[in-house]
C-alpha cells in the first residue's frame, strides 16, 4: 500500500513538496484541516512564514498538530523547523519543543537572503544542492540530534529520531534523497 504522507497546506510551498513525494511513489495529502492527520503516516510542515502559520492555526490548531507530531514522524522544512523547535529568536515565537534545537528566524539578513549552494551531506550520494530562501539557521542542538549537512558551522539539515528538519528547501532540488529518508524513517511508523 502507498505511504500517505500530508503537507501542511495552509500557506507556503506545499505543491513542490507533492511532487517530489509523487516522484517516488508515495501519496501525497494536501492537509488544510486537522482532522485529516488522522488517516496519515507522517507530515512535512513546508516553508513559508512561521508567524502566520502560528496565526492561521490558532490555539485549537496548533496544540491539534504538536499532538500529531509528538507521536507520527514529522519533516519540517525552513518555516515548519521553526515551528517544530524548542527555542525561537529574532523575535522569540511559539515552537512545538519537538526539536531540541534554538533556531534564529531570518538569520541571513536581508543582502543574501535567498541563495543556492552545494554542500557535502552524510547522506549517501554526495554532495547535496541546498536552496536557501530568507532562511532561519540552527544556533545549537541538543545532544540527540543528529547533524546530516551543516552550512559554515551551524547545521543545516539534522534527524532527531523521526522528526529530521532543514533549514533549505530539499523539495526546490530535482534530488530526491532528503525526502526518500523520510519515507524510510515514515516506513517506520509511531514513536
Ligand atoms: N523567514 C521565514 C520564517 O521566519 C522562513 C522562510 C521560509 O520558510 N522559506 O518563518
């Protein structure tokens, strides 16, 4: 049976994450209420702005998604990894606490705030394109992360049990490796 894996498609780019899920094989669930998580074997919280995620999900929405993601696995990109962090600055926000991580919002300013680089990854398959768009970065992690790709010393991609997140946009890459982990750690199932 395919895998369902939901977006969160309340605003942001959820359209390219689908694809890249359609690309290998697994069925791709646009999720704007949140009483569709139920019947999903994991979710991508895409890019897009945090703070108005925070405000389209409201109380009842956002403690509806922390339960989600405290018990299925859960791939936050950009915006969706600040959601899912403990600690968020520049300003301090609401985070999920599922990522032992303190993240800073917009941290590469307004000059080079949208870039692409190619970055060596432990991923198998070599090095990996990052695309960077009005990105946070990740200022620490806690010992349980696990860092898969790091850009000038602060990680960039990192896998804390069944919740990895990226600071980039793996679904904006023709490369399907960051999203096929997914599926593998979402093959897993629950805790
Ligand atoms: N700047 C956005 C935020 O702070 C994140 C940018 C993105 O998701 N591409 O929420």
């Amino acid at each position: 049976m395919k895998q369902k894996i939901g977006i969160l498609a309340l605003q942001g780019d959820f359209e390219a994450h689908a694809r890249r899920l359609s690309e290998l094989g697994a069925a791709a669930v646009l999720v704007r209420k949140m009483n569709q998580l139920d019947a999903l074997d994991g979710l991508i919280i895409p890019g897009g702005e945090s703070s108005v995620f925070l405000n389209l999900l409201g109380e009842k929405g956002f403690a509806t998604l922390s339960e989600f993601v405290m018990t299925k696995p859960v791939f936050g990109t950009c915006a969706g990894c600040i959601l899912l962090a403990r600690e968020v600055e520049n300003p301090p926000q609401k985070g999920m606490g599922a990522l032992d991580i303190t993240v800073r919002r917009n941290a590469y300013g307004r000059q080079i705030d949208s870039t692409i680089v190619e970055g060596p990854t432990k991923l198998p398959g070599g090095p990996l394109e990052q695309v960077y768009i009005r990105a946070p970065r990740i200022e620490r992690v806690g010992p349980a992360v696990a860092v898969l790709a790091e850009r000038d010393g602060h990680p960039v991609l990192i896998r804390p049990g069944r919740r990895p997140a990226a600071t980039f946009h793996p679904e904006l890459s023709p490369d399907t490796r960051v999203h096929a982990a997914f599926l593998a750690l979402a093959g897993q199932g629950g805790k």
